[in-house]
C-alpha cells in the first residue's frame, strides 16, 4: 500500500467501504449528483440494537484493498456502479463492463448493484435485484430506498462472516491471516508449531475485533481486541500486535467521543451497546471487564464474551488510548512496507489529542510523521502530504508550522522535476499562509499599532507571491503584491533593498500601472489597493490650520484655493511624486496637479496643493492623490497615521470679485501688525518731516471675473502713542466710486493724502526749565522743542552740527491700516464681500526745536517780549514765518534767536 488516505480518523475503522463507479461514459455533473444522494446514506439501522455505517469513495486503489485482512474497514464490501444506456442493443456489453468492475474487486466483495440511467423497455422491467432502471437523471425517486437495502444485504453478509470466525470450535486449522508483503515470509514454516498456532490465533482474534467493531458490537470488540493484544505479544507479532492496540484505540475513541474526531458537526448516534450517557460526559476511568484464560477453547477464539470478563481493562482511558497509540506506532515503524499505516495510525492521533487539547503531544506525532520514509512520492503525492500537515498544525493551534508546511507545499508545485510547473497552485497556497506569518493583504492593517510577526519572514512571504503572480502572466497581481511590500515593510527593508524593492516596481509599473482598483482573483479573494501613504510620509502639524479648522474660514468659487502640506522623504535617494493633488468631495472640483522632487532623507519639506472648486456649497478635502514609481494612490485622511481627521469641511461660497492693488510709493518690507486677523496685501513706507503732507495714489484693478459693484475705504492708526494733531489719511472717494462698476480688467485710481503732525514737545523737562526762569507757561504754540536739560551759555552761540545731530535727532513712527472692502456678482448677492487691507508705515522727523525760551520787559506793563533759540535739526535749509510775516532763515543745523 503506497497511497495513504490523510482524511482517515479513529472512528473510521466502524464502518465498512462502498466504491461508487461509473461505468462507460457517464457526464461528471450527473454522476456527482448521485453519488452525493448515494453518499447520504451513510449509517442504517439494522435491528433495535444495531447500526451499520458506510464510507464512501468514489476512487479506491485495488492495491490499498490487499490489506482488508490487516483492518477491514480498508477492504471494499461494496460496489455500486452508475451507467448510461440508450438502447436495448447497448444492454449487453454495458452488463459485461459492470462484470468486470466487480471482478477487480471480487476477493472482497460482499454485494454489488448497477445503477441504469436511459434505459426503458422490456429490459427495463424484467425485476433483478442487482440492477435498478432509471428513465433519466432527473426521474429516479428511490435510489436511497435502493442504497438502503443494499447496505442491508452487506451487513447480513458481515454479520454471518462474524459468527462464522467467531465460532470455529472444530478443532480446524485457523488460517494464517497475511498482509500481502507477509506472504513470502511464511513459505516453509512449521504449522503444527504453537508458537504459530498462537499467531494464528491473535490475528484472527483481532480480525473478528474488526468485524464486531463494523457490526456496531462495542464491547465485543473491545474484548476481543484485548485477547488479541496479549496473545501477538506472546509470540512478538509486532505488525498484527500494533493492530490490535490500534483497533483498541480506536473502539475506546468511538466510546468516549461519539461525535467523531473528524471535526464533522453532526454527531454519530453512539452505539447501543454502550451507556446511554456514555456521549455525555468524558471517561476519565474505564468500564471493568475482566477475561478468565479458561474461557479460551482449543483453538483460543470463543462466540460467548459474556464468559470473558476477567482481569483485563475493557476500554481505555483517554489517556492511555494516546500511550496505545504511541506503543503502535512503534510497532509499524519496524517495518518500512507499514509506512502508509504508521502514517496514517499519527494522523488518527493527532485528530484525537486535538479534541483532548493536548497540542503539544500532537505535535510530537506529528513531527513523526514528517519522517516516515514512503518511498518513491510522485510530486502531487508530496503537495498532498505537506498539505495535510498543514491542515494537521492548523487544527492543534500551531499556526506558523502550519503556514510552514503550507509554504512547503507551494514550492512543491513548482518543483524543478515538474514539467509544467503549476504556479496558480502554488499562488493559492502561499495565499492560504498569509494568516500564518501575521500577514493580511490590507494594508489598513498594518498602519496602527506595533508591528505584529517576523518582518525577514514576511518579506519573503511578499517576494514569492510576486515572483508566481510574474510566472502566472499576471504583472498587475506582481504591482500590487511589490508595492503592499513597499508600503507595509518599509521600515524593515535596508537601503539596498529599498532600492532593488523600487527598481523591481518601476519594471512591472512600466508594463503595467499601479491603481486603486480593488483585485479580484478567480477564486473570489479580493486584494485592497494600497495606497503609498509613506512615500512621501505626511507629518501632523504640516497641516494648515485653516484647512483642518475651518472656522471662519471659506474658500470662493472660481478661485484658486491652497492646501499646505510638510512631507518628508524617507528614501535613500531622490523620490520622485508626479500628479500630486487633492482628493476632495462635494462641490466640483478642479484639481490642478504638481510634481515635485524630494531629496535623500530629506527633512520637511512645504507642497502646496491648489485647486479651483467650480460650483459653490460644501466641499470636504479628503486626502491627496500622488503617482510615485509608477502606482497611482489615494492617500486618504483617514490612513494616514499622524492624522486626527478623516476629512476637513470648507464652505465654499458664490463667486466674488478681485482686486489686485498697486501705488506710487515703493513697497516696504516691514509689516505692521493688523489690527484684525485679515492679512495685509502689501505694506508702503515713507519718510516725512513733521507738518509735512504726502500724496498716495493707489490703482485698483479687477483681476476677476465679476464686476465690483460696491466699494468702502476706511482706515486705522495701529497702536501708537503719539497723539496725532488733524487728520492724518484722507481721501475723496467720490471720483473713484463713480467708475462704478468696474468690469473685468478695468481699474481706478484713488489718491490719499498723509499728514503729520506730532508733538515733539519734551514735557516735563521744558516745564522745568520754564519755571526756573519764573515764568507760568500754560501753553505751547506750533511744535514744541524736545527739551534736553541744556546749561545756560551765551546768546546767539552757534550749536555744533555733530553735537545737534546726537541731541536733538529724535524719529517717531505712524502706522495705520487702509482697508476696501468690495463686492459684486453671485456672492453680494448673498452679503459676501471681500476685503484688501494696504499698511502704510511712516517714519516722521521733527522739523523746527525751540531750544531756549526767554522773555523781555516791553514798553507796556500788560505785554513782553517772548525770546526763541530756534534750531533746524535737519539737512535742508529752514525759512520760519511768523504772523507779521517777519521770515527767518535757518541753515541746516543753524540755531537762531
């Protein structure tokens, strides 16, 4: 026996094989459907006490059948054969296959039936009972009826082979029971020896073990297969002794577990002879059934068990069936022919101890039957036996040694030996280990969290499945696989892997685009697009605020509207991102694409997205799209790790027009600070002299589309201290405003007027001095000088230009604010408007100081005469008037009485 049957488990051994054959042509579909209507017949009830159960196959290897005497439940006792028959004429030779199907299984055979769909006619109703007639596939009502009465001629012929070896008392030679590798062995021996009387008797003691088990006779079975133990030991039949402890296995398998170890969810009713509640609860101790040596007759087999029970255990304990089976699985591993059993006797142990949760035992049986030596394996016979390991450590809970042995299994199928190598097979397979290695094909799943499993294992896990999607002609498959490994093991590949990694998806890319489209494979797994989130990576606070608050904030129809990112490169070389824009939802939305290129590692790095929302309402910036390295990606909010929102809502309003300001003073670089949260447009700066006036004509032109309708100019001094004598902007805006409204393209020009005027005065200090002349000053004309404290010196002394210079510079500062506010088109309509704001920065230098005041006695009592040092602090030349228009002239940096 070369082939073992994997799916094979303990309880198997209680029932008795039936082979379901076509014979000549018969269509797949036809004969698969009633083979599963046959297949459902698959325990009958015979009499009140006892029940036969049936395993059906449809393909059985006659060699596998040479070792029904060893276990019967491997030997075929039943044959039904399904045919197609049109005609009368066709009858006869369909009749003579059917007669050579049985005889391939004829040493065997205890009933056979023929199965005829097609045929009607006088054939048709001449009644036999080892045919049935059927006029099609679909008008065959009884087939069950049928396959239950035939299950009921088989147990007949069962019952009476057990009662006929159970109750040979006339002193006739028991024959030799052999497994067909046997036969040679025992040419030439002393039959008349006891020692092989002896082995006579075990094995057929053991063989009618058998033959009770499959009638449903529990303890019968039990017993017998407990004599049977003790006389193969006696004789050291090793073989014939490591059956008979199975066969005790697994009757005390079938008695503690009635459910079946097979995993299968409906349970076997458990048999009559056993306790009522015997499925109930679990059987830490066994039942007592002692066997008296008496009881044996002449040539040791016996009908009556009832006369048996003596000293011996009757069923095993959960414990000890696992030590049985240890002890057999010894004994088949003398023999290299036994291989198939001792393989298959692991397999049996493992499905027990996996429902006793015994894991770690399982696994040492397991571990066994990776060693045994079954010869010659064809390659499918090896991807069969890799499988089914892994099916086996699937089922004790190791799941890395089963996604192992899965693996295994996979490159077996592309094995070099194989001529046409099956690479779908292997992809299935390798598919099937993923769960494994901790490994999914979602990428979601590996964006939060630590990292879960052997990174070095997965990877290669990923390029395997790259390389068989490559070989299957399927290079969108290999794109996805390479660029899931990118995304989810960045972190764990080295430089140069980095760039073998990229490199590799370049090539594929170039054949084939990556997307965002879902992957449906043929078995109906889908594979999720993986977006590249990590190239580039986006930090948190790289984020505008005022996109992810948008408090106050709206972006206006038709304008171009701006997203801020920071994202860094994490490549070890120039990353390249093409087609990078933004992912929106809502209203329209123009996106306006932009390529840039990272450098090595680079730090991070400002990308401003732009885009133009074409309708007005709501719209929510979902994400950004990139193409990098050939894969195109939607990276939404959501995914991305540093990211505390999956969307930012805009209100997007009706469209506005826009003003693009200019003047005829240069710009400055300094910026007041605002009095509103409004940001300045631009800023101008001029230098004046005190009571000096300046003109400012600022152009206004519509760079929008709509026409400005309305237009209101107001201005603010920004937090100065000075105190400001008259006005110090002003404008006439009536000229401007009848240009009203102003199209497309059209401007205007607007002329405000600056002028200082500032007190210079230094206050206490020139109070002071004041009063110690003993004069009561109560007001200051014009500018009044900034005092310093000055020793008394001779009149009209001329003050150096250096010393005046650093005593008496002194410039004040005036900021103020020009801010239009304008609308015009869809947007006033509904009371939107927009506002420019223009900083006007001015630097004022005093222009006149009185530096010393003195007074004169005059000719009346009532007057006197005020004296003034008047000095000019500034470069330029000075005329200084008074009310009798009496004109002094001053030089630059001249003081004067």
């Amino acid at each position: 026996m070369s082939v073992p049957d994997y799916m094979q488990c303990a309880e198997d051994h209680q029932t008795v094989l039936v082979v379901v054959q076509p014979v000549g042509i018969v269509p797949e579909d036809q004969f698969f459907r009633i083979y599963k209507r046959i297949a459902s017949v698959s325990q009958v009830s015979i009499r009140d006490s006892q029940r036969l159960l049936i395993r059906y196959r449809h393909h059985y290897l006659p060699e596998n059948n040479e070792w029904g005497d060893f276990q019967t439940h491997r030997k075929v006792v039943g044959l039904i054969s399904i045919t197609t028959c049109a005609s009368a004429k066709e009858w006869p030779q369909t009749a003579e296959r059917f007669h050579g199907q049985k005889e391939v299984y004829s040493s065997t055979l205890y009933d056979s039936r023929l199965l005829v769909f097609g045929l009607q006619g006088d054939v048709a109703e001449q009644p036999r009972t080892d045919v049935a007639f059927y006029p099609s596939f679909e008008d065959c009502p009884d087939v069950e009826k049928r396959v239950d009465d035939f299950v009921g001629s088989i147990f007949i012929v069962l019952e009476s082979k057990r009662l006929d070896r159970a109750t040979d008392k006339s002193g006739d030679k028991i024959p030799l029971l052999c497994v067909p590798f046997e036969k040679k062995d025992f040419v030439g021996l002393d039959t008349d020896s006891r020692h092989y009387k002896k082995r006579c008797q075990g094995r057929m003691r053991k063989h009618v073990g058998d033959l009770c088990l499959q009638a449903g006779m529990l303890q019968d079975a039990l017993v017998h297969y407990h004599m049977a133990v003790e006389l193969l030991r006696g004789v050291n039949d090793f073989l014939w002794l490591g059956a008979a402890l199975e066969g005790l296995c697994s009757a005390s398998v079938i008695f503690h577990y009635p459910g079946g170890t097979a995993g299968k969810t409906v349970a076997r009713k458990p048999s009559i002879s056993q306790p009522a509640d015997a499925g109930k609860r679990h059987r830490p101790g066994a039942q007592e059934v002692l066997i008296d040596p008496g009881a044996l007759t002449a040539n040791g087999i016996s009908a009556d068990t009832s006369t048996e029970i003596g000293r011996a255990k009757n069923c095993l304990s959960p414990e000890d069936i696992i030590e049985k089976y240890k002890e057999a699985i010894s004994y088949y591993g003398k023999y290299k022919n036994a291989g198939v059993i001792e393989l298959e006797a692991c397999v049996k142990a493992v499905r027990v101890l996996a429902i006793q949760k015994r894991a770690r035992e399982a696994s040492e049986f397991l571990q066994n039957a990776v060693y045994i030596n079954l010869g010659q394996l064809s390659e499918e016979e090896k991807i069969q036996r890799y499988s089914i390991l892994s099916e086996l450590y699937e089922l004790i809970g190791f799941h890395r040694k089963s996604a192992f042995f899965k693996r295994v299994a996979a490159m077996q199928c592309v094995a070099p030996t194989i001529p046409e190598p099956g690479w779908r097979a292997c992809y299935k397979l390798l598919l099937e280990t993923l769960p494994g290695y901790s490994l999914s094909l979602d990428p979601k799943d590996f964006s939060k969290g630590t990292h879960r499993g052997w990174a070095a294992v997965q990877m290669r896990l990923l390029h395997e499945l790259v390389y068989a999607s490559r070989r299957m002609g399927n290079p969108g498959l290999s794109v996805r696989h390479l660029s899931f490994l990118l995304q989810t093991m960045l972190d764990f590949l080295s430089d140069q892997e980095k760039k073998e990694v990229t490199q590799s998806l370049e090539n594929y890319t170039s054949k084939c685009p990556g997307g965002m489209e879902v992957i449906t494979l043929p078995d109906g797994l889908k594979l999720p697009p993986v977006p590249f989130t990590k190239l580039p990576i986006v930090r948190t606070g790289s984020l505008t605020c005022r996109i992810f608050k948008p408090e106050n904030f709206q972006w206006v129809q038709g304008d171009v509207c701006e997203v801020q990112l920071m994202v860094y490169n994490p490549m070890p070389y120039e990353l390249r991102v093409e087609n990078m824009g933004l992912l929106t939802s809502g209203v329209e939305f123009e996106s306006l694409p932009a390529a840039l290129s990272l450098p090595a590692e680079s730090g991070l790095y400002p990308v401003t997205l732009v885009g133009v929302p074409r309708t007005a309402g709501n719209i929510t910036v979902n994400g950004y799209h990139t193409s990098v390295f050939g894969v195109n990606s939607d990276c939404l909010l959501e995914g991305l790790p540093a990211v505390k929102t999956s969307g930012c809502l805009v209100e997007v309003i009706p469209s506005l027009p826009r003003l693009q300001l200019s003047t005829s003073l240069p710009r400055s670089a300094y910026t007041p600070q605002p009095t509103s949260k409004e940001e300045l447009s631009s800023t101008v700066s001029v230098q004046l002299f005190n009571g000096e006036t300046q003109q400012l004509t600022i152009t206004l032109e519509n760079i929008g589309s709509e026409d400005i309708e309305t237009l209101e100019l107001t201005s603010k001094i920004v937090s100065t201290k000075e105190k400001v004598f008259g006005e110090f902007l002003s404008w006439e805006l009536e000229e401007a405003l009848s240009h009203l409204p102003l199209k497309s393209g059209q401007a205007l020009t607007l002329t405000v007027s600056i002028k200082v005027k500032l007190d210079f005065s230094g206050q206490e200090n020139l109070l002071q001095d004041l009063n110690d002349d003993g004069i009561s000053v109560t007001g200051l004309p014009i500018s009044s000088p900034l005092r310093q404290v000055l020793k008394p010196r001779p009149e009209n002394k001329t003050v150096s230009s250096e010393s005046g210079k650093a005593e008496y510079s002194h410039i004040k500062t005036l900021e103020a604010v020009l801010n239009f506010k304008y609308s015009g088109g869809a947007g006033k309509v509904e009371g939107y408007y927009r506002e420019l704001s223009l900083g006007v920065h001015v630097d004022v230098e005093p222009s006149v100081f009185f530096t010393r005041v003195n007074t004169l006695p005059a000719t009346s009592t009532r007057q006197c005469h005020l004296l003034l040092d008047i000095f000019n602090p500034t470069e330029h030349e000075l005329t200084v008037s008074a009310k009798n228009n009496q004109e002094l002239v001053l030089h630059a940096s001249e003081c004067q009485r």
